[in-house]
C-alpha cells in the first residue's frame, strides 16, 4: 500500500470512528434517552487526531496502542448486550478500529526510511 493510501484509509478511520462513538452514546443507541457521559469515550481520539491528519510518524505509532481499547470495548459490547442495534454499532465499532489499526501498520511500513 502507498502512503498517500493509508494515510488517507487512516484519517478516514479514524474520523468516521470519533463520528460512530458520538453518534452512538448521543442520539443512535445510548444507554440512557436522551445521552449519556459514555460520550465522553470518544476524547482519547481526539489526542492523536491532529497528528494523524499532519502524518506523524509518532503518532501513528502510539495511536496503535490506543485503538486496542476500542477494539476491546466493541468486543464486550457486542458480545454482551442483548440489543442487536447496540450489538450492530459494536460490529462497526471494531470494523472502524480494526481498519484504523491495519492502516496505520500500513502508513509505517509505507512511510519508513531505510
């Protein structure tokens, strides 16, 4: 993969991730009507998310570790809760992560100099 691929694959990711949390704990599925504070889940994207836009190097690399957190939130409540609308919105979730994930490997190895 290029790195203008997965940089783009990336950024796309990520932001379409920050979206889903939002969108998810706010108006599509939230625990309680009306929201609630689990919106508050979506802050730790927004650290790396001026990195990632600017294709630091750095930041790809910690941001790698951070996604598994949402990889393993999406895993507990997709395979927890007995909504199939909350159990959908985990499925993205760990799509969305997972395709993060696979994009940052791919923007290091893209990106590194011999």
């Amino acid at each position: 993969m290029k790195v203008g691929t997965a940089y783009l694959a990336a950024c796309i990711a990520l932001v379409s991730l920050i979206f889903l949390c939002v969108a998810w704990e706010l108006w599509l599925a939230p625990l309680r009507p009306g929201g609630s504070w689990l919106v508050l889940k979506v802050v730790p994207l927004l650290f790396p998310l001026l990195g990632i836009l600017k294709g630091r190097r750095y930041t790809y690399k910690w941001s790698s570790l951070l996604i598994w957190l949402y990889v393993a939130e999406g895993l507990v409540r997709a395979w927890s809760d007995p909504v199939p609308a909350m159990r959908a919105l985990a499925g993205v979730e760990i799509a969305l992560s997972l395709a993060f994930f696979g994009s940052i490997v791919a923007y290091l190895r893209a990106s590194r100099t011999s």
